[in-house]
C-alpha cells in the first residue's frame, strides 16, 4: 500500500509540474521512474542521495530534454541507474547529452538561462561525482577497500581533497580516460562491495547497494 501511495504522490508531483510548465521533459519523467524503483527496493543509500540532487534541479527547469541518441544511454542502461549514468555522461559529454527547446529570437533570454543552468550543473558535477564516490566507499566498511579494487579511484579522491581549493573543479576531471576506468569498475561494485564485507571483522549486516 504504501508504494501505491508513493508512485500516486510522485506522479501526482509531474501533474503539477506539467501544469506549471505545459509539458514535462524526458529527463524529469526518467528521474522520477528511477525514484518510484529505489522506493520500492526500500533503498536510501548513494543512488538515492544522488537521484533526490538531479531530481530537484531539473524540476526547477523549463524544458529540458536528453536527446534521443543519449535517452537510453541513461534511462535504460544494463549496468547503471538513471542517475549514475547521466552523472557519467555529464562528466564525459557534458551539455552534448541534452536537447534544448527551439525558442525563436522572442525566447532568447530563456535560453540563455537554460544553457546557464546546465552550465552550472556541469561545473557542479566533479563535486557531485566525488561526493557519490565517498558514500559509495562508505558502505565497503573498510577504508580503503574500494580503492584497492577501482582503478584510479584514490588518485581523484586525493585529488579532490588536497588540491581542491587551488585547482578549478573541471580541471580535476580533465583525465576522461581513467573516469571512463572508474565506471568500467562500477559495473562490477555489487561484486567489489561483497569481497570488501567478506573481509570484514565482526561481519557486519549486508546493505542494499544496487547501483
């Protein structure tokens, strides 16, 4: 019964949006689907955290759609929720992945704001895809189990932590070829997580973890 009310609640949300902004964008309505699958798998972990971050920024948008070239990349992708995979391609293609709304010359400051608010969402997402990393790392139970087991992984985070305020965001992403290594690996993080807890001493509860 609840999941019923959650799926009404979330799809009653898009009603309201679409009346406030005529139509609602793929990218809003592959979000929320994503949303109503964590809730029914009772998960509130990484993937929850990072849905929740890329829903409430595009709700707040005008239109903004993926791009049919890009749309199952991200919302159908064997591997990788939603959320993880357009946090993939925005790191990897950036502003490319989305289709912006044909305005006309009347419409230009609009767009204008649109190409800024993706802009912003891009020089945000080094941030984000640490800040996923560390809460990734955080339900290994080890410090550095994740590390050992992901290429590169440490090399960002140390990155990240240390050089952070003297180094432009972006610029601590220019290496595309090993974010390209550190998602590869994602693919295979039920596996790693798992290795990771059968190490463990106490052994502790396992948590849901699909990502």
């Amino acid at each position: 019964m609840k999941q019923f009310n959650f799926k009404i609640f979330i799809l009653f949300n898009l009603f309201l949006l679409q009346q406030a902004n005529g139509n609602i964008s793929n990218t809003l309505k592959c979000l929320a689907n994503e949303e109503l699958i964590i809730h029914q798998a009772k998960s509130n972990g990484p993937v929850y955290l990072l849905n929740q971050r890329l829903f409430n920024y595009f709700r707040s948008l005008s239109r903004i759609d993926i791009k049919d070239s890009y749309y199952a990349k991200i919302c159908h992708h064997p591997n990788f929720s939603p959320s993880v995979s357009m946090l993939h391609l925005l790191l990897i293609e950036g502003k490319k992945i989305f289709h912006f709304p044909k305005l006309g010359k009347k419409y230009d400051t609009q767009r204008a704001v649109l190409d800024d608010a993706i802009h912003s969402l891009i020089e945000k997402s080094p941030h984000i895809f640490f800040n996923f990393l560390s809460k990734l790392q955080g339900l290994t139970g080890q410090a550095n189990c994740l590390g050992k087991n992901i290429p590169h992984l440490n090399y960002f985070l140390d990155r990240f932590k240390y050089l952070e305020v003297d180094i432009p965001m972006q610029q601590l992403l220019e290496e595309k070829g090993k974010i390209e290594e550190i998602f590869t690996a994602l693919k295979k993080y039920n596996k790693i997580l798992h290795k990771c807890r059968r190490v463990m001493k106490p052994p502790q509860k396992k948590k849901s973890a699909v990502i």
